[in-house]
C-alpha cells in the first residue's frame, strides 16, 4: 500500500526533480517506509512506500523492467501474484525480487496494456513504455485505491490524492459549482468528478493512456447482472462459502503483522471466523465502542472475538471527537461528510499499533443487499405497483405537500414516502437515499448560485447508474447504482484515507471482483427475501457465527450526531459555522443554516446530518481554498 503521483512532459516540458518530491511529501503519509522519484525527458514518476510484500531494498519504487524499457510506480496490493509469477517463471521470465510490482512489470512486457485483464487486486499504478513512449495508467475493477488527475492546456498529471497535484505550480482551485450539489446531496462527490473543476477522478475500472498525441481513456470491465444462476440457494451458499474463503485466505499473505476490523456484523464476524480457520495462531481484531449504548456494536464484537479466541482490543470514543475533528478531516482532499469516517480514523489508529495490514468486511451490504434502504424501497415498489402511474403522479405530491406541514416525526416519513412514490423507481431510489430534500436545498442555496447551476439535479447520478445497470429486476439495478457511486464514492473513499492517514492496509475479501461477479449472478430472492437481507450470505456463514448475531437488527458504523452538535462538538462547529461569513456560505444562505442550527440546539428538530455536511464542507474549505481563490 502506497501512494504515487507523476506528470507528463510530453506535451508540456515543465516539472523537474524537486516537483516531485514535493508531491511525495504530500503523501508522505501513504507510505513513510521509503520514497523514489524518476525523470526522464518525458515523464517524472514519484513514489511513496508502505512496504508489505518483500521488505526488502528490491522492492523499492520507482522499480525499473530487466530490460529497461518500462518503469513503474504502483499503489495496492495483486493478490493473484504468485499463481502469475509461477506461470511467468514457467515461461522462462528471471525476477529479481518476490514483490508483486515486478509481476506487474513481467506481464506488461509480455501482454501489453491487455495484461490488466489478468491482475486481480486492489490498485492504482502508472508505467511508462520507453518504446511506445506511453504511460500507462490504471485503477482496480472496484475503485479500492484512488487515482486523480489534472489535465489542461497539454499539462497532466496524476496523483493518488488531490493534495500531491496542488503542490505544482499553477494548478487552478476553481471549484465545481455542481460537485457542491451533489456533496450535499450525496455526502460525497461522485466520479468522475472533482470539487476541483481542472481535477478528475479516474473512474474504476478505467485505465488511461497518455501519449504525445494527447490522453485515451478507456473502460476494461463492468459488473452484468444478466446471468442468473439457476443453481438452488444450497449449491449458491457452497460457491459462495468456498469463494470467501479462498479471497480471505489470499489477503492473510504478508510479511508483516496482520489482524482485522471486528464491528461485531455479519461482514466482518464472517472474515475473522475464516481468517481463524486460515490461521495456526490466533487472529489480531479492533473494535471501536461508544459510551451510547444505541451506537455501541463492542459487545457484539467481544462475543465473537471470545468465541475464535482473538488477541482482541477495543477502543471507546469517549469525549475526544472534538479535539480531533480538525486532524481527522485534513486527510481528505474534497468536501466528505460520511459521519463513519470518525470511527473508522480511530479503529485505524488503533490497529496500527498492533498490525499494518487489517482485513474488513467491506462490500457485503452492497454485494448481497444488506442495508435497510433495499427493505424501504422493497415496501415502495410494493406500493407504487399497487397504484396507476397517473394517480401517483397527481394524487400523491400535493398529499406530501400536506403531511409536510404536520411537525411530527411520523409525518415527516409520510411525506418522504409520498413524494418517492409519485415518482419512477430509480427517482424514488434517489429520494429516499438522498442527504439533503430538494425543499430544504431550495430554502439553503443562495439564489445566485441557484442560477448558475441551472437545470442541473443531482440526482442525474443515480440515475444514469440505474439505466446503465442491465439487470433484470429492481434489485439488481439498484446494487450495480450502489455499487458504482455509493461504495466506490463514500465507503472506499472513507476506509482508504482514514487507513493510510495512520499508515495502515485494509483488505476486504468480499471486494474481490470474483465475488461481486458471483453475487451479481445469484438471483435477487437468494439475496433479499420477505425482509431478510443478505439472505444467502447469512446462509453461508450460519457454522460461524451464532444465530443471535447473525439476524440482529444491523447497526452500522453509525455515530451520535445529534448528540454530538449540542454537546461535544458545540464549541468547534460554532468557531467553524456560526462565526464563519465565506466559504460555505458563499453557496447557502447563513441566515436559513442557522434557523437550522437553533432548532437543534433546541432539539426541535434533529438536523444533525446536514449541520454535519456544513461543518465538513467548512472544515475543507479553510484548508484548501485561500480566501482570494473563493468564488465571487
């Protein structure tokens, strides 16, 4: 695990040696084991290591060809790399270290830009073909490592975090109207955006080629749901079974101390019971708790931990957010507001005193349909289908308008389920899911940003997801949406910056493409079925976790918002929201957020998750964006 960055000059002879050391040490965080630049008349290539896989010099960064000709910088771990090594070898190719990156180096040389097909992990990386005088880079099937670029005016480059490529000079903070949009909307900004208008998010399973004649992308895999299995949820939850263990079994290689992520879930009980079974010693785990008990998942996780003898160590955020706040955002470059990443940060912190590569549970929610929001929108389309179209569409709006103006709880749910239902079930989708109600949007935007941004509506994203999505029920077309905006923009983006901000690898065996491949043939019923969610999953780990466990109701990484703004969190949101008179109120109305803020402070109404938006949308600003760059 480690971080890159690198720039073209073959159509733009500016950048040198000092550069990109400047762009390393940005990232520094991402790999403080060792560092490497390479330049050359065509490119600059920087690195950053974490060293997991051959500790040794050998595996060092940038790593050069036996030949010369191509050179790399690579960020991730391929977990396939010694079956692709031996076949090599068969082949008569010599290595000169055990590092997966040199795997890379022999495959491109032998397959060419096609070799991508071949290599199974999580990833980022860059290499430059002298000869074709070509870089190449690329990102994993998922989006599990990150990969951004700025490209203007014959400049380019490329860095795994956005803070790299501000260190060059002359690189504009113009922000993206619409991405603000959409981080209120969404709580993140979606690929292949930016907040930055000049800097881009090269999408999963994209890989570029940058040449003399100018930047080609394109796309090499995609998830399909068309082909369903007609084999029974027994001879599926055998597959599946057989599948998660082998993909766990492949992250336990390391050469140095490994552990896990122990929430107390179904996702990450599984893992650490097959990374038990796939041990002779027992399991490091971390656990997060919170003194709310509502919050609190650390009892769930010690019954499993007692139950595969785990060496286990738990962690209470007690009364310290507030004094962390400020470091934990820093480390991400974008606006990003997921309340999770707080735990997350300190579940990382804490296994990084005992390991530096932890195993999550990571993707079964989006892989198998767990999250509550598939049981809402299953009770939706039962209902929409119930009534014709045109009475939805006339009736239903103006009875939303009306619970609208009931201040109780119940009404309010009535009215978010009233106006998803007048509308189509990828809009209903977006409704129900959505951070921030387009009445509430209406009532904070400024009206001169409203104009600016036109006809423009974030939920185009969601949309253009679920008609791209070729499966052939609702469900399957809402996982392929999840799992191409919501895991790739928020999850992946939380548990890599708040992992490497304490120089920490995750691996996540249900994030294997091979997974995602089999649960997107697996019929919807064997994954959701009369309000039962991950249903074949559940199914599958029954001989590892007990039952009280496994059908809980799910909790997730959740915090005490509400709690957290009128008690602990006051002080800092008041120096960071009340005080404040630019950044984000150059896009909202301060007068409206603070109507908003004194209702909770009064608990008249809980609007925890959009003070929480604000106060991170405030907290990136002034870090990112000098006062003379705001917009006028």
């Amino acid at each position: 695990m480690c971080g890159i960055a690198g720039f073209s000059l073959l159509n733009h002879p500016e950048g040198n040696e000092a550069s990109l050391v400047k762009m390393g040490n940005a990232i520094y965080h991402r790999g403080p084991d060792a560092g490497g630049t390479y330049i050359d008349d065509s490119v600059g290539l920087c690195h950053r290591r974490l060293s997991i896989i051959d500790l040794s010099e050998a595996g060092n960064q940038p790593m050069f060809s036996g030949c010369g000709n191509y050179v790399i910088v690579f960020n991730g771990e391929i977990y396939n790399f010694l079956e692709l090594r031996e076949t090599l070898e068969q082949e008569g190719v010599v290595f000169n270290s055990h590092s997966d990156t040199e795997v890379i180096l022999a495959l491109y040389k032998k397959e060419g830009v096609e070799c991508i097909h071949r290599l199974n992990g999580m990833f980022a990386f860059a290499l430059w073909d002298k000869q074709q005088g070509q870089l190449f880079i690329a990102r994993d099937r998922l989006g599990k490592k990150p990969l951004y670029y700025f490209s203007k005016d014959g400049r380019f480059a490329f860095a795994s975090e956005i803070k790299a490529l501000l260190t060059l000079e002359n690189i504009p903070r113009k922000i993206r109207l619409d991405a603000v949009y959409d981080f209120f909307a969404y709580q993140y900004v979606p690929d292949p955006k930016s907040i930055f208008e000049d800097i881009h998010k090269l999408p999963p399973a994209h890989y570029m080629l940058v040449t003399k004649d100018g930047i080609k992308q394109r796309q090499y895999w995609d998830l399909s749901f068309t082909h369903t299995s007609s084999d029974s949820i027994e001879d599926n939850k055998d597959k599946l079974l057989s599948l998660l263990n082998e993909t766990t079994r492949q992250r336990m290689i390391s050469d140095v101390p490994l552990g896990a992520f122990l929430s107390g879930g179904v996702d990450s009980s599984g893992v650490v019971a097959l990374m038990a079974n796939n041990s002779d010693k027992p399991v490091k785990t971390c656990t997060i708790g919170f003194d709310n008990k509502k919050y609190n998942e650390a009892e769930f996780a010690k019954e499993i931990a007692q139950k595969y003898n785990t060496e286990h160590h738990e962690f209470t955020v007690h009364q310290n957010v507030a004094d962390r706040l400020e470091e934990i955002a820093q480390y991400f470059d974008e606006p990003f507001a997921d309340p999770s990443l707080v735990p997350t940060f300190f579940v990382s912190e804490l296994a990084r005193k005992e390991v530096t590569v932890a195993i999550a549970g990571d993707g079964g929610d989006e892989m198998f349909a767990g999250y509550e929001k598939y049981a809402i929108d299953d009770i939706e389309k039962k209902l929409r289908d119930k009534f014709p179209k045109k009475v939805r569409e006339k009736l239903f709006p103006p009875l939303a308008k009306l619970a609208g103006t009931i201040p109780l709880n119940i009404a309010k749910r009535a009215k978010s389920l009233l106006n998803s239902l007048s509308q189509s079930p990828a809009m209903g989708f977006y409704i129900t899911n959505s951070q921030m109600t387009d009445e509430t949007w209406s009532k904070l935007v400024k009206p001169d940003v409203a104009r600016a941004l036109g006809n423009y509506h974030p939920s185009r994203i969601t949309l253009d997801k679920y008609e791209e999505a070729d499966g052939p029920d609702h469900l399957s077309k809402l996982l392929y949406t999840d799992i191409k905006t919501y895991l790739t923009g928020g999850i992946l983006v939380k548990v890599d910056r708040m992992s490497m901000a304490n120089h920490l690898e995750v691996r996540a065996p249900l994030l294997d493409y091979q997974i995602a491949e089999f649960a997107a043939s697996i019929p919807s019923e064997q994954k959701f079925n009369e309000g039962i969610k991950k249903r074949i999953l559940k199914e599958a780990l029954v001989p590892f976790i007990p039952t009280d466990l496994l059908h809980r109701k799910k909790m997730g990484f959740s915090v005490p918002l509400a709690q957290w703004f009128r008690g602990e969190l006051k002080l800092l949101s008041e120096k960071f929201i009340v005080n404040a008179d630019y950044g984000v109120f150059e896009y909202l109305e301060k007068s409206e957020v603070m109507k908003l803020w004194h209702e909770h402070q009064s608990s008249k109404h809980d609007h925890g998750s959009i003070l929480w938006s604000i106060l991170m949308f405030q907290m990136w600003f002034n870090r990112y964006i000098p006062q003379s760059e705001s917009i006028q």
